[in-house]
C-alpha cells in the first residue's frame, strides 16, 4: 500500500472514521488541505495506490473523534486497521 498526500481533500462524506486527531497524523502527518475555514479545521488528501481519498473534521467533530471521509471503505480501512468506519 503506497500513501501519495495530495492537496485535494474529498468531495463529498461516504464515511464516518472514528478516531482521534493523533492517530490520523501518525499515518498521515499534519493536515495538508485547504478547506472552507468556517466549517473544517483539519483535513487531509492524500491516494492509496493512486485512488484519491479524503479525511475531514465538520464543525468541530474532531473534538469527538468523528471525521468524514471521502473513498472506498476497503481503503479506508487498511490505512486505519481496527478503526470504526461506518
């Protein structure tokens, strides 16, 4: 599995990833993306083996650990193995 951040972040919520800010920077780092600073403070885009995904908090979620997600759950997945993914 090859992780490619990219500055694209999702278009739209698939999934909901249950998780806390530390353990989404372990595996991608910092955030990455610009996003519409009056609903999202962190968000990240990055491709799995060249199929583009993003992870993002929605007002505030992050201080809940729920983040929305945008690609294949099976993808998903494999970058957050053990995680909740709903």
């Amino acid at each position: 599995m090859k992780i490619n951040m990219i500055d694209r972040c999702g278009d739209f919520k698939q999934h909901t990833l249950y998780c806390t800010l530390e353990e989404i920077e372990a595996v991608l780092g910092p955030a990455n993306c610009q996003d519409d600073p009056d609903k999202v403070k962190y968000s990240w885009g990055f491709e799995v083996d060249g199929v583009r995904c993003g992870i993002w908090d929605y007002y505030q979620s992050y201080k809940h650990d729920t983040w929305s997600v945008f690609g294949p759950r099976e993808i998903v997945e494999q970058v957050f193995p053990g995680k909740t993914i709903e």
